[in-house]
C-alpha cells in the first residue's frame, strides 16, 4: 500500500486533498447542486464545504459516505484509487451533459419542443454545410 494516500502522513497529503476537493467540485456541479445544497444535505456549514473544496478541509468517513451516495460515484473515484473505467473515458462531452441534466428539468412538451430544435438546427448545419460545398 502506497503510504502517500489519503489518511497517511507525507509530503504530498496537501497534494491529494487538493485532488480529492477537485474531484467532489467536479461531482457536486455535474449533478447540479450548489454549495449550499450539499453542505445541507451534510449538516456543515457552506463554507466548510468550500473548504473542502478548495483542499483545505478535511473529511470524516461519514461525510464521504454521504457525498459518495449524494454524486453516485464510488468512494475509490472520489479519492482517487481508482482508474476511470472504460465507461467514464466515453461520457459524453461536459456542454452536452450539461444539456441533457437542464433538459431532464424539463416538462414532456419543453423537453418534445427541445428535441424539435436540435432536429432544426442538425437540418440547418447540414443545409449550411451543402451551400459551402457548391451543391
């Protein structure tokens, strides 16, 4: 076991909070939650959150737990002992997950009018791309 990990004294400990915060920014915006939502949900103020966003908090067992099951991600991606699997090399772009979480927010009729202008705009490019190809 590598004895600069997490929970280990060492040089680099600064180093890995810094990456584990990143990591749990990354996760909080992916699933649209705010600051202040997720320091609720733990029962911390928001800037002890921001704290340990910024790597300069640590985090008990218990609140990692309860972000893990908060984002849906392992505890291993969270602090970093793990390899992304083949599925999370091929998410989608960041711009279009974003969309889809804005779109699920959506009612069924928006999220159909949605669906028509994407077809639109897919029409559009296409229409633009033949015109610049002399057709």
């Amino acid at each position: 076991m590598n004895d600069d990990r997490i929970g280990f004294s060492g040089p680099s400990t600064e180093n890995h909070r810094t990456a584990l915060g990143e990591r749990l920014r990354i996760a909080r915006e992916y699933v649209g939650l705010s600051q202040e939502e997720v320091a609720k949900h733990l029962g911390i103020p928001r800037s002890a959150l921001s704290n340990v966003e910024a790597g300069q908090r640590k985090l008990d067992t218990l609140e990692l737990t309860k972000l893990a099951k908060l984002y849906q991600r392992p505890i291993t991606w969270i602090t970093g002992e793990d390899e992304p699997v083949a599925a999370e090399k091929d998410q989608l772009p960041a711009e279009i997950a974003h969309l889809a979480r804005a779109a699920a927010g959506l009612s069924k009729q928006d999220r159909q009018e949605l669906a028509r202008f994407a077809d639109f705009l897919k029409s559009r490019s296409r229409t633009k791309g033949a015109s610049r190809n002399g057709r």
